[in-house]
C-alpha cells in the first residue's frame, strides 16, 4: 500500500512540475522505468486495471503508454490476453548489438570531433566513480556508471537523433539482459573505457569509433557467452526435474 501512494505521490508531484507533459507520458516513463529495473520482468502480465490502480491515472492513459512501449519493442500486445514484457529471443538480442556497436562508433566518432573539457571532465568523473565501485565490489554501481559512461559520449555527439535511436536499441538490449541474474556478465573493470575517453580526448575520431566498436562487440560476446551457459543450466535443471 505505501508503495502504491508513494508511485501516485511521485506521478502527481511530476504532473506539478511537468504541466506541459500529458499523463499518458508520464505514466510512460513510469512503466518505462519498472521494465528496465526488473521490476517488471521479461514475460510477465500487465493488468492494465493494476496499473492504473497504482499510478492514479485512467485506463486511457495506461493503453496510451503501453502503445507508446510497445513501439520500443519493450512489450509485447496479444489480443485476447493483453500486454506482456517482451522475452526477446537471442538472436534478436544479438542484432541489436551489432547496429548498437555501429551507432556508438559513430558517436564515440563524433564525440572526438566535438568534445569540449567540461565533457571531459564528465567522462573523467564516471570513471574514476566507476573505479572506486570496482574497489568496494559494488556491481550495481559499477553497472550504472558503465550505462552513464555510453550515455555521455552519445550526448557528445551533438546529434539528437542519433542519442534517440541509441536510446532504443539501449532499453531492448537491458531488457534481454534482464533475464539474467548478473547485469555485468564478467571481469569488472573499465580499462577500455578508459581507451576511449584517451582518443576522445586526443581528437582521435577514428581511433575512438574503433575502441568503442570493439568495446560493444566485446561487451556482445561475452552475453553470449553467459546465455549459452546459461541456456545449459536450464537443461541440465529441466532434465533432472523430469527424471525425478
């Protein structure tokens, strides 16, 4: 119950702040940030009833933000049965990592171009932050700074429309991330990070689009890694359930 008043508290204190952003956006970005989280996780029901219930809004408003999602491609609307959090399959998840390593390329290409010190400065921070996470352990954090890191040099691009279509392939490729236990899939450490933020700094524009696509590409090969041992897990489990 207190969570519940809490996410209508939180709806309407936007709608106070926010008066030039429907409702239908807002509760958007409310449910947005329940499937990315993991709050809401990959195959399960949406009672739109539920949904509306908690946020304080209309059913309207609710349909309106799951069409909006589901043309991210982080839900899924079945006639007769609703909306579910999308179960992209692998291959999928695969494709969009390799359109996500080209585009990031580009803008780490971009950044280079157009870098200024105060974005230095921010790509600096986030990494001696993400550094200090590494030392303590801290894999959620270390996680963040990572998403925050990509983030800024996309912003340092300069191109809004390229930030907007990173901004998608980012939320489907966390969602399929999101059926695993670990977001971080392997060795902590940010040493290719830093690479970049080297040839960025230097005004290396191609340098910098070849670290970064490496850098995504590495990032894609060790995920499929773990879904293949993870896929195997699953077997052995379901094989030893059925023997018993």
């Amino acid at each position: 119950m207190q969570n519940s008043q809490a996410e209508k508290q939180s709806v309407t204190s936007s709608l106070n702040v926010l008066r030039n952003v429907s409702i239908s956006e807002l509760v958007y970005q409310q449910v947005h940030e329940k499937i990315l989280s993991g709050e809401l996780l990959p195959g399960e029901h949406m009672n739109e009833n539920r949904l509306a219930a908690s946020l304080g809004v209309s059913r309207a408003s609710v349909r309106e933000a799951l069409r909006q999602l589901e043309k991210d491609g982080l839900i899924e609307i079945t006639k007769n049965k609703g909306p579910f959090v999308r179960d992209m399959p692998p291959e999928e998840a695969w494709e969009l990592y390799d359109i996500r390593a080209c585009l990031e390329a580009l803008a780490a290409e971009l950044a280079a171009k157009n870098r200024t010190e105060n974005d230095l400065n921010l790509l600096a921070q986030c990494l001696e932050n993400m550094d200090r996470a590494i030392d303590r352990g801290d894999e959620a954090a270390i996680f963040e700074y990572a998403v925050n890191f990509h983030r800024i040099v996309a912003a340092m691009s300069g191109s809004q429309n390229l930030v907007e279509m990173l901004k998608g392939v980012w939320g489907q490729i966390v969602l399929f991330r999101r059926k695993f236990s670990r977001l971080g899939l392997g060795e902590p450490g940010n040493i290719e990070e830093k690479r970049v933020l080297s040839a960025i700094r230097d005004r290396k524009a191609e340098e910098a689009a070849a670290l970064m696509r490496a850098h995504v590409l590495g990032g894609k090969e060790g995920l499929m890694r773990h879904a293949q041992e993870h896929a195997a897990t699953s077997g052995r489990k379901a094989a030893a359930n059925g023997r018993k």
